[in-house]
C-alpha cells in the first residue's frame, strides 16, 4: 500500500533556512544542510525547499545548498522559489533535486509547466499553489500569487485542472486562510482539489497537532502533508508526528 | 580504462545525478556514459532512467547503447535495471506502443484510471520479496522504497518476479534472471534501504 507522506518545508534566503511568523518578518533558525540531514535521519518522506531569497544575484547559493543537500541525503526533494525559466529548472535538478516547484511563475507563464513537463517529465513538475476563500470565484477559492499577497483572475479549482492538463505531476496546495495559524489544514479545499485532479495533492497551511495531519489525509483525502513550524520549533520530531498516523490507521512509511 | 569501473548509461532520459550521488557516498569507482564500447567494458552497469519510452528507445538505437546493454547482458557481468531502465528491459511498452529490449519476457502497461488511482504512483510504498535474490540480503520484507511512474512491469515468468508491490493492482516491482536484477523503485532516494540495495549490487559476483 502507497504511504501517505509527511514532508518538511525549508524556506531558505541568502543560503539560510529562515520561517516566518506572523507580522514579525522572518527569522533564521539552521543551516539547511544540516537540517536537512537532521530531517533525514528522523526518517521524514520527502523535503521541499522554497528559495525565498529576494535578489536574483544569490540564486547561486541556493544551487550549492541543492547540491550539498543531495549528498546527504538519500531521499526525493523538490526546489521552488522564482523559477521561471527552463534553464533555472535544468539548475537545480543538475544539483540533484527530483522536482521543481513553479507557482507565481506559472501563472504569470503558464507555459513553463508544458516546457518544463516535455522536458523533464511530469513528475519534475509540481505546482505550487496559494488559494483563499472568496465567495465569488466559482469554486469558492481563488488563486493569489507573490506569497499570497496578490489576488489573482484564476479560480482555484479551475487553475489546478489546468495545470495538470498542461503536465503537473502534483500539487502543492497551501492554503491561505489555514497558513501560520497551526489550527490544521483547510480541508475542504484539499478535499475538493484532490477529488477532482489525477495527480497526487500535497497538504500545506495549518499544521499544528499530528491529528491536523490525520485529518488532512484522511478527510482531507490529500496524499501528503506538509509540515514546517511543527518541527522547525520542537514541537513534535518526524517520529512522533509518524507514530501519531500508525497509532491512527493512516499508512505510513516507518522502516526508515 | 571502464574495466574495472561501474558504468552509468547515460541516454538522455532523466536526471542522473541522484544515482551518481549515491554512487559517490557508497565509495564506488563509476563512470557515466553514453559511449557504448565504454559500456561493454565495465565490469557491471547501472542502467538507469526516467522519461518516456518511445522516445528512450529511439536514443538508445541511433547510440547503439541498446544493443550495448544487450551484448553487456549476454558477457555475464552484473546489470542493474532501474524505473524507466527497468521498463525497457522487457519485452514492451504500452507507452506509445515501444518495442523495448526484451531480455526480461513480458509487458509494461499504465496504471489504470479507474477507481480514483492518482497517476503517476508517488511516494514510498511496500516491496514485498522473498528475501532470495542477494540484491535483496539484509532488507526485510515489506520494506517501503520510493517509486515515481504511470507505467508498471508485469513479467510473464513467475520466477523471474523477486518482488512484488500494490497499487490498484499488483505489479513486478522487482524482477531478475541470471546476471541482470531490475527494479521498478528507485534504491538511490529511498534511503538506508535503498542505500543498502545498491551496495549490495556493487558486491554481488553472480
């Protein structure tokens, strides 16, 4: 049976990995190497680095982080952050990432996912996307773009069926309302994403308690979820947040 | 010289660099390739790959890697097939309809849409084998490894199958005969299991 998947996120600026909490900017909190190793060992599924680093000019580090994570660890990872070209992308997965993750940028171009998918494969391409409640998008979801602070045309609903048609493999949905709050995932949102898409649906915003977790993937019907300041800060470690799913019937990779 | 090394086909299918990193944290002396006399030479073969078969295959003949990978097979030495590698070294792909190698009999098919299958499989899921093939040795059964694919192998000789994993239906994850062992997961992102099952291929003398 196919585990469901607990995944960590690691924003990283100027080769730091850093987290936001709300209205107090940013703070650095590791080296995202040596988190990286930390999450491995602790038996985490997969990882997701977000570049978040403001000026064009030190994308380069954010390469040599990639490339020093992926000699330490032996398992998936995906890259996102302002990727809008094809050669950006080609960059990371040389440094051996398995994925990109394009979200302002696809829908700014929504090119570079067919680009990117004819070339690299499906499976490179995730979308990354950040969805809000609003009554009048016909989902009841509509998509925002520059870190959720700016408000789109696109429907939700409609914008991740688009995407996948044009080659995303899989979506990272985030949602807006449920981010930072650690009240637990939107779930119906995530519900209706995944019912309604072919390709696996990733769970972001509002992890708090590992039930937040089991509710996502069960209820939820997400086939990952992802997680930041539940680990970042010590709240709960990768395994307690695992043990958490067994105890509770959600199938999940253990022998790690 | 490629002889005493461990070469890594190189066809243009696919991001090698997570099965080179692999490679490197494993000690191993490798080369990665896409000449095919070097392939011929090495004293085994990594013959990895992700990507679409049709197009695969249609490198692998104008290269003449293909029938490299098959005169390498026919020298005995040890191959290892992985993901897209491992389709191609059966007999067909319903992916575009693409006559592959054929050194392992049977067929690669795609996961049915049916019943709410999310396409392409993602994520780690349980290999059950038989603990009797020594690529296996030390790795407890059900051991969970990473797989990426819409397409699955089923081959036609039952003991040919070294494991077997779930998902709508049940397919051959792992297969081998004779020098060659092939895998539809991919051992070098699936962590120590993984790790273990490629060193294990860098040491087996078949």
């Amino acid at each position: 049976m196919l585990a469901k998947r607990v995944i960590v996120c690691l924003d990283v600026r100027d080769g730091k990995t850093t987290k936001g909490v709300k209205f107090k900017g940013n703070v650095d909190i590791g080296d995202p190497v040596a988190m990286a190793k930390k999450y491995y060992d602790q038996g985490v599924d997969e990882l997701v680095f977000y570049d978040i680093t403001a000026s064009h000019e030190k994308r380069s580090i954010m390469i040599e982080v990639v490339r020093n994570v992926a000699k330490e660890i032996f398992i998936p990872f995906s890259v996102g952050g302002g990727i809008a070209s094809v050669e950006e992308m080609r960059a990371v997965l040389l440094a051996g990432a398995e994925k990109i993750s394009l979200n302002s940028q696809a829908v700014k171009n929504p090119k570079i996912i067919e680009q990117g998918a004819n070339l690299f494969g499906n499976q490179c391409i995730v979308l990354g996307m950040d969805a809000a409640k609003d009554e009048s998008s016909p989902s009841g979801y509509r998509v925002y773009i520059n870190g959720g602070r700016v408000a789109t045309e696109l429907d939700a609903l409609a914008w991740a069926k688009l995407a996948v048609k044009m080659g995303a493999g899989e979506i990272v949905l985030n949602s807006i309302d449920a981010d930072g709050t650690q009240d637990g995932y939107e779930l119906n949102i995530t519900r209706m994403i995944s019912e309604n898409v072919g390709v696996p649906v990733v769970a972001s915003g509002g992890a708090g308690t590992p039930q937040h977790l089991v509710d996502v993937l069960t209820k939820g019907k997400a086939d990952a979820a992802l997680v930041a300041s539940m680990t970042h800060f010590g709240h709960y470690s990768v395994p307690q947040i695992k043990e958490y799913m067994a105890q509770h019937h959600v199938p999940v990779r253990m022998d790690y | 010289m490629a002889k005493d090394k461990v070469a890594v086909v190189d066809y243009k299918a696919g991001n090698l660099k997570s099965v080179e990193t692999a490679l490197d944290y494993l000690g191993a002396d490798f080369l990665v390739t896409h000449d095919p006399d070097a392939l011929r030479g090495a004293a085994r073969v990594i013959f990895p790959g992700v990507g679409e078969a049709r197009a695969s295959m249609e490198v692998l003949q104008a290269s003449g890697l293909g029938q490299a990978i098959v005169d390498f097979f026919q020298s005995g030495r040890p191959l290892m097939g992985i993901c897209l590698g491992t389709q191609i070294i059966f007999e067909h792909s319903e992916e575009r309809d693409t006559a592959c190698l054929g050194l392992v009999k049977g067929k690669v098919r795609r996961f049915p849409e049916s019943g709410g299958l999310k396409i392409p499989q993602i994520g780690w899921n349980q290999v059950v084998h038989s603990d009797s093939h020594p690529v296996f040795k030390g790795i407890p059964e059900n051991s969970n490894f990473y797989f990426v694919h819409s397409y699955y192998p089923q081959a036609d000789i039952q003991e040919q199958v070294m494991a077997r994993t779930e998902y709508g239906i049940t397919f051959s994850s792992a297969v081998a005969r004779d020098n060659l062992f092939a895998s539809q997961f991919h051992p070098e992102k699936s962590g120590r299991w993984g790790l273990k099952l490629l060193e294990n291929f860098l040491g087996w003398n078949p």
